[in-house]
C-alpha cells in the first residue's frame, strides 16, 4: 500500500489537503499495473479513454471515456492495466 500523507490519522492532514501540489509520477501500465508511491490528491489524464484506478479503500473504479487534459480529485493507490484505455496519466499528491 503506497504511503498516504494526507491519511485522517495523520497530523495536520485536512490542512495537507489543501495546500498546492507537491509532487507527482507518471503511470507506466504497458507490462502490468501500476502502484503510486503515494496515495494521489487527484489524477491527470492527458490523452483520453477509460480509466480503471484501485481506490484507497481497496475497490476499483471505472471513469468511462475520460477526455484530453481531464483532472480527478480521487484517492487512488494504482491505475489498473485492464480496462485502462485512456494514456498520459499523471498521479498528482
């Protein structure tokens, strides 16, 4: 389970929330799924399609036909190969 700053237990996290970015990473899911190292604030898809992320409460989440340059304030641990159509995808926290 990647790492989450912004978890409830965590001092100061609704205060976290709310500040500016602060990193990012690129999704690689030719080969296999991808896990972010940390629990993203929200996801940028560059080049549309479907988007398949694993929640942080362990469920998976279908976004359908997601389009160019789209963000998503979601808590997402992985983006899921299968079903993922969509490229260019940034987990931003």
């Amino acid at each position: 389970m990647p790492f989450d700053k912004f978890d409830k237990n965590s001092d100061n996290a609704l205060l976290q929330l709310v500040k500016p970015i602060e990193g990012g990473q690129a999704a690689n899911i030719s080969a296999t799924d991808h896990e972010f190292a940390q629990t993203t604030r929200r996801i940028y898809v560059g080049t549309k399609g479907n988007l398949v992320l694993t929640l942080k409460d362990g469920n998976n989440v279908t976004y359908t036909n997601v389009q160019d340059g789209t963000f998503i304030a979601v808590r997402a641990t992985h983006v899921v190969r299968t079903g993922t159509t969509a490229s260019n995808i940034v987990g931003e926290w």
